[in-house]
C-alpha cells in the first residue's frame, strides 16, 4: 500500500504502471463504464461532447474506483485480518461497502444520524453481512472523528475517501479508459471535471498530463462549495467557514493534502463555479430529454457546458466526466423548483392587495395567457384597507414576466419580488 504523504505523491504521483494495475485488477467486480458521445448536446453546442458515465458503475458512482484500490493494496500488505472503516454519508460509503463485500473483509461505516435512510440501506444492501452501519453525530465531522477514534480503538484501517495515494491512484482510472474509449487519434479539446475534495481530478490529470495540455482541463465546483479554487487562490489548502449542502457528493469544506499538492499548479481561473440552480436545470433536462438520472454532483461538468456556451465549445472534443447517479427523488420537487427559478420561468412576489370586492379579480385579470398561479397564500393584514399575498407565478417563457411586471406597475399593484431573496424564500417558500 502506497504511503499516505504529501512526499509519496510529490515523489511518485499517478503512474501509468500503477493506474493501469488498478485497472485491471478491478475487472475482477465491474466492468469499465462506457463512453458516450451525447447528440442532443453535441447538436446544441456545435462540438463532440463526450459523457464518461460514471454512474453506471455497480454503485451508481466512480467512488466504487478509489475504495477497491485502497483495499487490495491494503489487503497485499497483511491487512485482511484487520476491520476497515470509513466515514461517510454517500458514495464513499457504498463503494466502500461493496468493496467489503468483495473482499469478504469486515467494514464498518460511520454516518450522521442525519442520513437520509434511502443511503443508508443502500449501504447496507451493498455490503451485506461484511458491513456494520453506526450513526453517530448531527454532522459530518462528529461522524468522522468518531470513526477516526474507533480506528484507533481497535487498530482498523481508515479508509479516506479522497486524501489518499492509493484512492487517487483507484480514481486515476477512469482517466485510463476514457483515453482508450476515444476513437482512434482523436484527444480531447477539453475535459471538464467535478471536483470535490479532487481525488478524480488530481488522480485524472495526473495520468493524462503527458497527453492532454495542462490549460485543456476545467474544474467545477458548486458555488457554493469552491474549496479548490479558494486554495488556488491562497496557494495553499483553506477550510471553507461556510458550506453550501445542496451538491452532497462535492461539497467538501477542504481540499485534501495530497489532492491539492498535486493540482496546485492549475489556476484557479481553471475553476469554474457552477450555481447549485443551474444544476436543477441540467437534472431535470437530463432526466426529462435523455432519461439520465444524475445526482446533484454528477450533473456539475454537463452543467459547466450551458456556462461556457456554445460560441467556446463550437468545434471541439469535450468530456464531461459524469461522476454519479445516485439521486434520491425525494429532494425531485425541490430541484424541479430550483430548475424553474433559476431558468426564469418561476417567480414569487408578495403582492399588496386592496381589501375590497373585486380585487382579487382586477389581480387574475393582470395575468397573461402563458401564467399560471402555482402558490397563492394570504400572509396578513398590513393594513386597516390592503392586505398581504404571497403568491408564485409559472410561466411558459421568462420574458412573460416583464410584460406581466408592466401591468403591475400600470395597475399601481404594490409588489415584491422575492425570487432570489434567500433569507425570505427559504421562510417562505
């Protein structure tokens, strides 16, 4: 097992003989996932745009890579008769649990009691007997330090789930196919990768920097997550103060040691931060045109496409590397309104209403033929003659709302927009 230093990686990095190892190794539990050239996109950006479907791996994520890696190096080294453990609230966890399972080699897993439970019994469905589950915590780092203890506890072995030689190295592989996948002398223009706390990212520019031109990769992070590009930055590895959740699988606090040491050469102009919005949009696209089902973290490069646009991408060879599907369609409503608001075609207003008869209908005669009131809710009485409305608007196209906006001010109907104001949305709402 490789050692877990910043000197390993700086000495060693990703090896072509070391990640191809890997990669053959690991066609013992799946096969290499394929290689898509997506036509809807290609057709709207005028370029070849490339999927590497990472989603459809066993577990639904490239995580399955980095933890199977960890583990048979570990095991080569006399390891089996010692319990592995991680932390984690998604992927990790369950490509550590399948792993497990492989193996044959006790786990035992660390998650929040937050955790949702669809995770949990994935988890535990992936890994079977092999795998113990404890919640412990309300956050992630409660649930981390107390498997950080259990490891020392019972002298186990942590398995990371992106600050480690041998993860990067496991990640590394999709870097590996992907370049055999591409038809016969054709080398990307661009590869764009997700990047969380930059185990595949560090692991796939790694492997490819003799090949693919050190300005040819662009980095995403959610917005508001961007641990990389704030470390970039600063030259050195920060710890965000504040986290933004909604992108589960890439929303990390800190880039990891190793990870950033091998990326701090990139520029932080490299990074693109992708609105967590703008990502609705693309799940529910995908979904809806393509019946791709991405979580949040696996839609960030398809995403970072639309940001560039097509006047940057006109011509060229992409890959997105697609990094996960595991998307729990309870939070489907929540994206599906995040997606509306943010493509312009959903608004809330609270409307001052005259308290008289009438009034109401003077309001609905002010709506264009493409809205529809999708919320209407009375707040209070703000006065002894109007009254407060909460109401949301749908429409079929974004620019309705400027016409529908005139007819408000014409009507002198007291209104405001609170679409984009998150303190009163997230009350309200």
């Amino acid at each position: 097992m490789a050692e877990l230093t910043k000197a390993g990686v700086t000495k060693a990095g990703v090896t072509k003989a070391g990640v191809d190892g890997a990669r053959i190794a690991m066609r013992e539990i799946f096969p290499e996932t394929p290689l898509q050239m997506n036509e809807h996109l290609s057709r709207r950006y005028g370029a070849e745009i490339w999927l590497k479907r990472e989603d459809l791996s066993p577990v639904r994520s490239y995580k399955i890579r980095g933890a199977f890696n960890f583990l048979r190096k570990a095991i080569a080294s006399g390891a089996r008769g010692k319990t592995f453990v991680c932390a984690s609230a998604g992927n990790h966890a369950q490509g550590f649990a399948f792993v497990c399972r492989h193996f044959e080699v006790p786990g035992v897993v660390f998650m929040p009691v937050t955790t949702p439970q669809q995770k949990i019994d994935k988890t535990r469905m992936f890994g079977g007997p092999f795998i113990t589950i404890r919640l412990i915590g309300d956050i992630f780092d409660q649930c981390y330090a107390a498997a950080r203890a259990h490891v020392e506890e019972i002298g186990g072995v942590m398995v990371p789930p992106f600050d480690a030689a041998d993860i990067i190295e496991g990640q590394a592989t999709v870097a590996a196919e992907l370049l055999e996948q591409l038809p016969d002398g054709v080398t990307p223009d661009l590869i764009i990768l997700p990047v969380g706390g930059g185990g595949l990212s560090s692991g796939t520019t790694g492997y490819l920097k003799d090949i693919v031109k050190r300005e040819d990769f662009l980095f995403t992070e959610p917005e508001g997550a961007p641990s990389l590009k704030k470390s970039l930055e600063a030259g050195e590895p920060i710890t965000l103060a504040k986290l933004d959740n909604f992108v589960d699988g890439a929303a990390v606090a800190r880039i990891g040691d190793l990870n950033f040491e091998a990326l701090k050469g990139f520029s932080a102009d490299q990074v693109l931060l992708v609105p967590e919005n703008a990502i609705c949009v693309t799940i529910t696209e995908m979904l809806n045109v393509e019946g791709v089902v991405l979580e949040p973290a696996g839609a960030l490069s398809i995403t970072a496409l639309e940001m560039l646009g097509r006047e940057k991408l006109a011509g060229k060879t992409v890959v997105c590397v697609v990094s996960g599907g595991n998307f729990d369609f309870e939070r489907l409503p929540d994206v599906k309104e995040r997606a509306m608001r943010y493509s312009g075609v959903k608004k809330y207003f609270v409307l001052r209403l005259a308290q008289r008869p009438g009034a109401l209908r003077d309001f609905l005669n002010l709506l264009g033929p493409e809205d529809d009131i999708a919320r209407f809710e009375y707040l209070k009485k703000s006065a002894r003659n109007f009254g407060s409305i909460l109401i949301g608007i749908e429409t079929a196209r974004p620019e309705n709302f400027a016409g529908l906006l005139e007819r408000f001010e014409a009507a002198g109907m007291g209104y405001q927009d609170i679409t984009e104001n998150e303190i009163l949305a997230n009350l309200v709402i």
